[in-house]
C-alpha cells in the first residue's frame, strides 16, 4: 500500500510501517520496491525477532538474517540500522530530509504494550483514509459509476 501510495503522491514523504515477521513473509516486496525507487518512500521494520502475533516464535532475524542487508541486496541503497533510540531518530530525520528511498531497520524489544483496540472496523478505517486523500490531494478516488454519469464534466 505505501508503495503505491508513494507513487501516486510522488510529491507527498511516505512512511511505512513494518514488521519482521511481516516483512519475512512478503521479502519480494523489496526488489519491488528497490526495481521502483519511489524517492518520496521510508520503509521501517519493528524487529522484535519473533512473530508477537503468535506467541513469540522466533522469526530468522533472532538467527542469520539481517533484513537491512537483504534490503541492500535487493537494490536500496539507504538502508541502515538503529539499536536506540537516539540512532533511529538520527536516522529518520536524514531519511526525512532527504529526497531519495530510505529502509529503516530498528531494532526494538519484544512485548506487546497495553494498547485499546482501535475503535474503527477495517472498513470503515480503509474509507477514512480514502476520504482524507481526496481530500488533502483534491481527487476523487472512490466515485460511483452512477454519481460520475451525472457529472457534466465526467462525460
């Protein structure tokens, strides 16, 4: 999604967030992402080393496999890594400033925070979204066939 967005937007700063366990699932979306080079994209990766989502297994990144290294292969070349807090602020802030593709891999403790559960369904939430790009970028993304059919300038 933040890619598209990224591309879409191409004059808009895309932040995405991530997980290891996700990222590991989905790793051809970083060749993705590299073969693209939305300049206006910062990925970031949450590693906590396990899948949170179940019970802690370990995902490769508590053994070998370094996700900022993979990014790199795959053709990122600003890919970095931060172990505290002070170096993923450092981090963010030159990815911020700069006009080019950035992956942020931090590196964080695992636990889950006592966080509500967000008040919105996914649905709902997708259409909020939608709404505030229309929006802020003045477009009209999600139109009826029905509502542009009667629109003088849609014909």
């Amino acid at each position: 999604m933040a890619l598209g967005l990224a591309l879409a937007l191409p004059h808009r700063k895309v932040v995405a967030f991530d997980g290891d366990g996700s990222l590991l699932l989905n790793l051809g979306s970083l060749a993705t992402i590299a073969n693209q080079h939305p300049r206006n994209l910062i990925h970031i990766v949450f590693d906590n080393e396990c899948y949170e989502s179940s019970r802690g297994a370990p995902t490769a990144t508590a053994g070998l496999a370094d996700l900022a290294a993979i990014a790199r292969g795959s053709g990122i070349a600003n890919a970095i890594t931060v172990k505290t807090p002070a170096e993923f602020e450092e981090g963010f802030r030159r990815a911020l400033k700069s006009d080019d593709l950035y992956f942020i891999l931090a590196k964080v403790d695992a636990g889950a925070g006592d966080v509500p559960a967000a008040a919105l369904d996914a649905q709902e939430n997708k259409y909020r979204f939608v709404r505030y790009i229309e929006k802020s970028e003045n477009l009209a993304i999600l139109t009826s066939t029905l509502s542009r059919a009667s629109d003088p300038q849609a014909k």
